[in-house]
C-alpha cells in the first residue's frame, strides 16, 4: 500500500489489529487445546443465543465454507469436548440444532475475558461521542466487508 493512498494509514492499521487478533485467538485456541476452526464455530453459534434463532449442521458448514464431511467432524470434535449439544427441532424433528454448552461459554470467557479487559481499559481513552463513530465505522467496515466477500470471483 502506498502511503499516498487515501486513508492508507488507517487500513494499516486496521490490517495490523486485524493481524494481531488473529494471533491472539490461534495462541488461546491452542492453549486451550482448541482448533482456530472450533473457536470459530463457536463464535457462530453464540449468534444465534443473541439474536433469537437456531444454528442447525448446514447453517454452520455455510459459514465456516466447510463440506459436509467436514462439518460433521467438526460438531461431532465439539460434541465430544463438551462445547456443544445437538438436539432435534421441536416443530421439524428432522431437524438438528446445535447449541453451545455452559462449558463452552465458561472456555469462551476464559479465552476472551483477558483481551476484554484490555481492548476496555484502551476504551476509557474516548468520549462518549468518539466511541459511537467508532462503533458506526466498525459497522460500516464490517458490512463493506461482507459485500467484498460475497462478491469475490476466482480468477479466470
């Protein structure tokens, strides 16, 4: 990136938090015996606890771009750690629905609650007002991104 590009500065910046995120969660994943793909299975399906919805087999293959072989490993590896319950649907008992334990969500604050204290106490440095345009951007940059991903082409 060339630093006389609009806003370079920024995305360098945004690439190196992205960076060192990234290292944070692989370094407590593997503390915790944990696979990256594990840590971000749960991350989706603590999702759903917020917003009111079920996370079946096939919902969580999609968003972690798993075959199907693969999701079944992966929640059958959470399954047998204790991180998630599979249960049948109450209107379709075809239905599989996974659901993350209270084990999960204690090994969840375990991991997390250490970088929370710390992205908190970096927090205190900003205003109310500074804080709500940081939140809009991280929304903005997060949606842009999402737009980014769906409109991904391979090369031909």
């Amino acid at each position: 990136m060339k630093p006389s590009q609009p806003h370079a500065e920024l995305l360098l910046a945004m690439r190196e938090f992205t960076l060192e995120s990234d290292r944070y969660v692989d370094r407590a994943a593997t503390l915790h015996g944990l696979h990256r793909t594990d840590l971000n299975a749960l991350g989706f399906l603590v999702r759903p606890s917020r917003e009111a919805t079920t996370m079946t087999p096939g919902k969580l293959g999609e968003a972690l771009n798993l075959s199907s072989p693969a999701t079944t490993a992966l929640v059958d590896r959470l399954e047998r750690s204790g991180h998630v319950n599979r249960q049948r649907g109450q209107v379709d008992r075809r239905q599989v629905q996974l659901s993350m334990t209270e084990h999960a969500r204690n090994v969840g604050r375990a991991l997390f609650m250490p970088l929370a204290v710390q992205l908190g106490g970096s927090l205190e440095h900003y205003t109310p007002a500074e804080l709500a345009v940081v939140q809009r951007f991280l929304l903005e940059m997060t949606e842009a991104t999402t737009t980014a991903t769906e409109n991904l082409q391979a090369p031909e």
